[in-house]
C-alpha cells in the first residue's frame, strides 16, 4: 500500500501477556508533520496489524528510533509504501525530501 505522509511512527503495540508467539501486533502511524512525538498531534491515518508480523524491514530511508518509547519515527517523507509478505515480514520503503 502506498500512502502520502509528511512523517511516520512505527511501533509495537503492547503485548497480551498469554502470548507466546513470535509474531508481534504493531502498527503505522501517519503525520502531516515531522516530529510527531513532540506534540500532541493526533496522527491523521493509523494502519493496525494485529498478527502475523515478525519482522519490520524498512529500505532506503533514514530513521530516528525513539528509546522512551521503543517507536521508529520516519520525517521528511513525500510518500510511504508498506506490504506483508508470506514469511511474516511488514516492508517499509518510500520517498523522503
């Protein structure tokens, strides 16, 4: 899927403890601004995916990982292209400024 975006925030959402898995429920959150986390800007699009993720795989894009909070932020985007394949893996590519 590919989506127009200023900024993104990548993170994982909080774990049920009964799970066991190595799948992990995360999600994308999109800005119409850079630097999201430093304010309280609600994100005008979120995508969920509730399971099957292991792996985040992003390409070809400078990234900040935030350590309060274990996200990723990604500014400066013009657009975001993101796709699950068979093996459990969420691939982030895109275009940024």
């Amino acid at each position: 899927m590919k989506v127009q975006a200023k900024s993104a925030i990548i993170g994982k959402k909080k774990k049920n403890d009964d799970y066991d898995g190595f799948d992990r429920p995360c999600f994308i959150s999109l800005f119409d601004m850079n630097d999201p986390h430093l304010s309280k800007q609600v994100p005008k699009k979120r995508f969920d995916f509730d399971e099957g993720v292991h792996k985040i795989i992003i390409k070809g894009l400078k990234i900040d990982y935030l350590l309060a909070g274990h996200d990723i932020v990604i500014n400066n985007l013009e657009e975001l292209e993101f796709n699950e394949d068979k093996e459990g893996h969420l691939i982030i590519t895109g275009k940024q400024r």
